[in-house]
C-alpha cells in the first residue's frame, strides 16, 4: 500500500501539481496573446483534487471530468504540450484539434473525457463502472463534478442508478463553492450539496479538504479499495477554490475579497510545501522540483507553438466507429 504522507511521494505529487499550475498559467497567457481559440476554464486551485485522486487509482481505471478538467487529463498521463497544442487548435493536440480546452479525452490513460454539458458525464461513468462490473476487471469508474451539477437531475439519476445496482464507482464533487456565479449556498437546501444528499440513496459520504493532496489521496484509495471490495459507490466531496474566474469570461468579482485571500493561503502548492518542510525536505530540493516543473511546461509551450495545424481533411476522421465517414456516404 502506498503511503500518500511519505516525503518521496508528496514531493513526486507536489511537482505533478506544479506542473498542472504552470500549464494553466500557460493556457491563460496563450489566450490573452490570441493563440488560444475559445473559451477556458482553468483549475488552477484545483490540483490536489485530480491528483490525489490518480495517484489512489489504478492505470485502468476509468475518468470522466467536466469542461474544468486540464487537471484530470494531466493527472492522468497527458502532457501538457498534447493539452496547450490542442487548445491552440494543432494536429499535435490530444484530441488533434477537435476536442479544444472543454473536451481533453486520451482513453489510452483512462481518461474517458473532460465535458461540456453539466452532470451529463455522471450516467456515462455508472456505464463504465456497470461495464467493469460485468466484465469483473476490478477496475473503477470516477466521475469528477462541480458543485453545480450537484442540482441536475443526472446527478441524482446516477447516484440512484448505482446504489441500486452497487457500482464500482466514485462520485467526487470538487466544491469551490460557485455554480458559474452563483454561490451553491443560496440556491442549494443542504449545506454540503453532494455529500449531504448521498444518504438519500443509501452512500457513504465524506467531506475532505481538496487542497490538500495527501488526504485526497487517502479519501479515494478507501473509496477505490470499497469499490473493488463490492462494496459499492462512494460519494466525496473536496472543498477548494479556483484561483481564476469560472471561465477566460469572468473577472470573478462577485467573490468577497478576504474570501479569496483565505483561500488563497491555502493554496493547494502551499500546502504540500507545508508537508514537505515539516517532512524534513529542504528548500532546496522542493525549489528544484518546481524548477524542473517550470521547465516541462517552457518546453511543452515552445513545441505546442511550433506544431502544425490540422489537416483539413481529418475533419472526416473520427466521425464513426470505425474512424470514418465513407462507408456512409
């Protein structure tokens, strides 16, 4: 068993977090100079949530995220050139282009999709755990989702669904306490909108720090080791806070200001720092860490610039099955 408090391992999570912080950073300035087409939403907050999640799961296991997910596609083994090359819309790009910041998918790693419309991907990830279930892999399904989704009616669907059914499936909720920009707390009847409805269907539930990847980490590995066990869903719920608007939109005013400063000293880096200091690990090594973070990111930045756009006519790839649209026509 992993021991997600040693300092080998937080200093490994807490460079894997710098280098998502550096990409989303990356992502933000590219769009600023015109080199990102569309619209983000970025995680920088976020890391400890995705990944403490993927170092408790396994290599097969299964993601779904929402359109905020760079963080889960990094988490899982995608590099953040693949990921700034195909928000910068070049053949290069995980998705080759087609996919932009709101569908990062490398099914290779298990990451099964980031997605556009809210709580949709809930349903999907009880298929995928149903799938895994009947074929008796002893793989996961994890459906990671906002705050918001937890009022869509998917939501409930699917947690009913797998109760029911007792899938092998995570339902992790990453609560930065705004629905775009709305608080969850004016329109939601619960103080915790997801793990205080999960005993309505009969879950286990609990509400964890997202910043911190340490307890991240713990919280899934239970929830995983229940879920391969037959032990059915979990539902969790991370608090923690974006450091950006909802989305390249928003300037996020409507948040009070020592709101964010409060936050912000519980920055999701600073607080593996903490560990680390207390752990033993010297300065020096930590800053060589976010050296080498800064570094992967400068290099996947230059060759995401350096690609070439798509072929047009890929466009007609990827449209069936079987990878094209021929045969149809």
């Amino acid at each position: 068993m992993v021991d997600f408090a040693a300092a080998d391992e937080v200093l490994r999570l807490y460079e894997q977090m710098a280098v998502i912080r550096r990409t989303e950073q990356a992502a933000h300035d590219l769009f600023l100079s015109g080199l990102v087409k569309g619209t983000t939403h970025l995680a920088a907050g976020h890391e400890a949530v995705a990944v403490g999640a993927s170092a408790a799961l396994r290599p097969d296991d299964y993601v779904f995220a929402t359109y905020r997910g760079h963080h889960h596609a990094i988490a899982r083994g995608a590099t953040p050139g693949e990921c700034l090359a195909e928000l910068m819309s070049k053949a290069t790009g995980i998705c080759g282009a087609k996919g932009g910041s709101m569908h990062l998918t490398k099914a290779s790693a298990g990451m099964l999709g980031s997605y556009a419309i809210v709580g949709a991907h809930l349903p999907m990830a009880a298929g995928a755990a149903w799938s895994a279930q009947r074929r008796r892999t002893g793989q996961i399904a994890v459906a990671f989702f906002g705050d918001g989704a937890t009022n869509i009616g998917a939501f409930h669907e699917a947690l009913n669904l797998a109760a029911v059914w007792s899938l092998p499936v995570l339902f992790v909720c990453e609560n930065n306490l705004y629905m775009e920009y709305t608080p969850i707390g004016a329109v939601t009847a619960v103080a915790s909108p997801a793990a205080d409805r999960a005993p309505a269907y009969g879950l286990p539930a609990e509400v964890i720090d997202g910043n911190d990847v340490v307890v991240v980490a713990e919280a899934v590995a239970r929830a995983a080791d229940r879920a391969r066990s037959g032990g059915g869903p979990t539902v969790l719920e991370a608090r923690t806070y974006r450091h950006f608007g909802h989305s390249r939109t928003d300037p996020a005013k409507y948040r009070p200001a020592d709101e964010v400063e409060e936050w912000l000293q519980r920055d999701p880096l600073s607080v593996a720092r903490g560990r680390l200091a207390s752990a033993g690990v010297s300065a020096e090594t930590v800053t060589a860490a976010a050296d080498r973070a800064a570094a992967t990111v400068a290099a996947a930045v230059a060759e995401a610039k350096a690609a070439p756009p798509p072929d047009p006519q890929d466009a007609f790839t990827d449209v069936w099955a079987d990878g094209g649209s021929a045969w149809r026509t």
